[in-house]
C-alpha cells in the first residue's frame, strides 16, 4: 500500500513539472505559456511564446479531431523572427461581423483577392497611390466626353434578398430602402471595360474612383470647345460692329490699309491670341493671333501638360495673321500653346490632338 502511494505522489509530482515546464502562474496572476528560451512576462497579462526558435507564437483553430486541418489561426506572421507583424489567417478567407450584418468580407473561394466593405464611413480622408513613379506606360486620354455620353446614370434601392451565388454578402437592411445613384455594370464593360470587375459567380463591380480621370478629362474637352466657341463669337461680334460703323471687316488693319486711312493708327491694334480651331483637332490646326507693327521678336510655343517645351516657332507677321500646325508631328493627348512678343507673354491656350 505505501509502495502504491509513493509511486501516486511521484506521478502526480512528474506531471506537475511538466505542466509548469509550459505554463507559469505569477503571484500577480500574469500566465505564460511556452517555454523556449528564458521569457520575460513583461506588462502584459497573457504572453505566448515559440515552443523553438523557427517556430511563430500563434493560436489555431482546427477542423476537427478527426481531420486537425489548420484552418484558422492568429499570431505571428510565418516565423518569430519576422518583424511584429499581426497575423489572422482563414484558409478560405476572413469576415468581421456584427448584429446588423458582415462589414469585412474576404472570400478567398469566390471572390480571389476582392475584399468588400459594406456600408463603410470614413471620418478622416481616403488616399490611393497616384505617384508618377509607380506607373508605367502612361498614356495621355483622348476622346473621354463620347464615351461618358454613352452612359445612361440611374437611381436604385438594393435588393433585399442577394442574387444567387453571393449568399456570402449580407446587405445591412438599413440600406434597402435607400435611393443610390449610379451605373450599370454591364453598361459600363461595354464603354469602359477596364473599370469593371468579374466575380466568380459572374457578378460585376465597377471601379467608380477609376472614372474620375474620365469626368476630369471631358470637362477639360468640354471647355476646350467653349473657349474655341467664344473666340469665334467674338470675332463675328467685332465684324458686325465694324459693319454697323462703316469699317472693313478683318479686326487688325495691315500695312497696305493703314496707308489707305486716318481711322486706324499702329498702335491701335492689341497683342492676342486666339484659340485653335478646330479644337479637337486631328490634322491640321489654325492658331490666329495679332500683334502690332511695333513688335521685335514674336515666338509661339508648345508646351505638353509637364510643362516641357515641345516646339519653338518664330513669328515674322505682324499685324493679324495666323500660323498652321501639323498634328502628325505631334502624339495625341493635350497641350498647352503660347505667344510671346518681346519678352512678354500675350497670352496661353489648351488644345487637344487626337488620332
């Protein structure tokens, strides 16, 4: 009978050991678990530790008993040596959830790298990657008001119920009654496919930020045509007052007429220069300007939206006149011409060339 107890009290002693050769118990109530190395417990109430130096500190949620696939686990990203990088790990993705509803979805099964974030506010600001040096290729836009116009905008409530095939994504209930404004999807792939999305299932987003580029290049087309339209308004307003006082119509007088008339003197006719027209243009633009006898040096120059000087052309008109360029020396996209008289910028334009 003591020969039984004594071996009960050494079993219960091994056992003992070994527990607390993993877990120790401070007197302040701290708990460490894992015994590589000597630990130090630090502030924290619970520290976990590597069972060795390869291996990380995490905590895994297996499958089963029967099938322990590491299907879930938090800690340490790889390996302890890595820096301090917090690890979630799903095998087949991640979802944070709450009473009304997901609010980040990955789904690694259906959706690949897409991550949605449902009836997300932002108190703060919100900054995509934009520097010149992470791109390549850069191409400048051309024709962007014609395909915008192609777009129908739309107002829309969200279904209650998911289609079929995205029972993974809950829609806050909140939000069904709810008026938005947008595109369809399918319309956009036709116009723009590089700013819609696939799913696995067949459901397509749209990149909406990728449209501002779009909206901001049109306005500029836009405005190009209404510059180009007010110049020719004004100059047929100049023509039909010129009518009205008797005077011939060609705004700034030459040389051969200012012989002919007392009216006009040189000093009457004011440095300018005018939009090019057409304006978009493809072949062969028209710039007008005029500059007064006077003038010593005049030069017109091209600038691209970088604001290096792409052509340098010397002027030897004076008076009114005009100079033609030749869009096949040029790469599409939008530039910027000046005119300079003596030193003196007179005035800048924006014009656009398409292929």
């Amino acid at each position: 009978m003591k020969t039984n107890r004594l071996f009960f009290v050494i079993a219960v002693y091994s056992f003992s050991f070994c527990v607390m050769g993993q877990m120790k118990i401070q007197n302040d109530g701290q708990i460490s678990i894992g015994g590589y190395g000597s630990n130090s417990m630090g502030s924290s109430t619970l520290n976990l530790f590597p069972k060795n130096e390869k291996a990380p500190a995490r905590i895994s949620f297996y499958n089963s008993v029967s099938n322990p696939v590491n299907d879930v686990y938090i800690g340490r990203y790889i390996t302890s040596e890595n820096p301090s990088l917090f690890h979630l790990y799903g095998r087949e993705g991640f979802c944070f959830s709450s009473s009304e509803g997901d609010v980040v979805l990955y789904d690694n099964a259906n959706y690949g790298s897409m991550i949605q974030f449902l009836n997300v506010d932002v108190i703060g600001y919100f900054y995509s990657p934009s520097d010149s040096r992470f791109k390549k290729n850069i191409q400048p836009l051309n024709n962007t008001l014609s395909g915008l116009l192609r777009l129908s905008g739309i107002s829309y409530q969200l279904n209650k119920e998911t289609p079929v095939g995205t029972n993974n994504i809950k829609i806050n209930k909140k939000e069904n009654a709810r008026t938005h404004f947008g595109f369809l999807a399918q319309e956009v792939k036709e116009v723009y496919p590089e700013l819609v999305r696939t799913d696995s299932a067949g459901y397509m987003y749209v990149d909406y930020i990728g449209m501002i580029p779009l909206i901001v290049n049109s306005l500029n087309e836009i405005q190009a045509k209404v510059d180009s339209q007010e110049t020719v308004i004004t100059e047929l307003q100049k023509d039909l007052a010129a009518l009205r006082d008797g005077t011939p119509i060609g705004g700034a007088l030459r040389k051969s007429e200012r012989r002919n008339t007392a009216v006009e003197s040189e000093s009457a006719i004011v440095p300018a220069l005018y939009q090019n027209n057409p304006n978009p243009f493809s072949a062969t633009p028209v710039i007008r300007f005029a500059l007064p006898y006077e003038t010593q040096q005049a030069d017109l120059y091209i600038y691209n939206l970088q604001g290096e000087q792409i052509r340098r052309m010397e002027i030897a008109d004076r008076g009114e006149g005009k100079v033609i360029l030749q869009g096949s020396e040029l790469s599409a996209g939008m530039y910027i011409y000046s005119l300079v008289a003596d030193g003196k910028e007179i005035d800048s334009k924006r014009m656009i060339l398409t292929k």
